[in-house]
C-alpha cells in the first residue's frame, strides 16, 4: 500500500477534540464521536439563528454546509451528504498531506 493515496478528514480537528475530552473525561473519545457532537453543535446553532426555520429544507441543504470538528460538511437535497476531505499518501512515516481538506465548499459544487 506504499504510496497509496485516500480521503480521510484532517487530523487537527480530531485531535483538537479529543485533547478537550480527554481533559473534561480523563479517557480518549471514539472516533465517531465528532459525528454526534457536530449534530447537537448544528442543532444547537440552528435553533438559535434561524427561529422557525431552522430546520426547514433549504436551511438544511444550504450549498456552503456547515463547519463541524472534521471540517466542511453538507446535506444535500437528494438525501446524500458530503465532506470536505483532505488526500493523504501512505508512508512509512505515517499518512502525509497530498492535498489539504478545504475550508469551505467552491461555490455552484
């Protein structure tokens, strides 16, 4: 698998994350944990800019998504969702950067 390259999301979010859990839980959170957290994160957001329609469809699939602990993210109409996802290279050192997760969404994607 040397030199092979995949999506993943980048790493400092997670390990942002988990330093303030482990800090507040004394143990390591699951991976999936960041899942939850940015869906109650969202919700909380929603409900307190939005009023009434913070959960009204266009709000929900707004085109430049939502920040969230592993980046970019965004729910589409179809029912689908996207990430904004970085490309790393297998090394014997560990995964490396190709090209970074970006920060937000290009417009008309």
């Amino acid at each position: 698998m040397q030199g092979g390259w995949f999506a993943a999301p980048d790493a400092a979010g997670f390990r942002a994350f988990s330093a303030r859990y482990r800090a507040k839980y004394g143990q390591d959170p699951v991976r999936t944990a960041t899942l939850a957290y940015d869906a109650v994160s969202l919700v909380a957001a929603l409900v307190k800019t939005q009023g009434s329609q913070r959960f009204d469809e266009a709000v929900l699939t707004n085109s430049s998504g939502f920040a969230g602990i592993d980046g970019v993210f965004r729910f589409r109409p179809d029912g689908t969702n996207q990430r904004g996802l970085a490309i790393l290279r297998v090394t014997p050192n560990g995964p490396q950067v190709v090209s970074p997760a970006p920060k937000v969404f290009a417009s008309g994607t």
